[in-house]
C-alpha cells in the first residue's frame, strides 16, 4: 500500500467521521425538539383536564341547583 493510497484512505475515512459528526449532532438537536414538543404537550394536556374537571364541576353545581329548584317549587 503506497502513501498515495494511504493518504486518500484517510481522507475518506476523515470525511465519513466529518459526516457521522453531523449527522449526530442533527439527531441531537431534532431530539432537543422532541423533547421540548413532548413537554408542551404534556402541559396542554394537563390545562386541559384541569379545565374539563372545573366545567364537570360547574356543570355538577347546575344539575344541584336545579333538583333543588324543582323541589321547592
């Protein structure tokens, strides 16, 4: 194996680890993303019970008040 041929293995494998290094540090930032999307929707969903556990509330209070009502009247 000459140094000519060396020389060029070694370019190619640099250029491979150059592309795996990017690669890498892509998947890190779409994970980041991920991550970040993964907490906003664990957030939105838990507004969300929140609020769909006060209309029930709400909701509940009404029916209360109204049996009520019917049975004054």
């Amino acid at each position: 194996m000459g140094s000519g041929m060396s020389e060029h293995y070694f370019n190619a494998l640099e250029q491979k680890i150059d592309q795996l290094l990017t690669r890498v540090q892509q998947l890190e930032q779409e994970n980041r993303q991920l991550r970040q999307q993964d907490a906003q929707l664990r957030d939105e969903r838990a507004q969300l019970v929140q609020l769909n556990d006060q209309t029930r509330s709400k909701v509940e209070g009404m029916i209360q008040r109204l049996k009520a009502l019917e049975q004054n009247s």
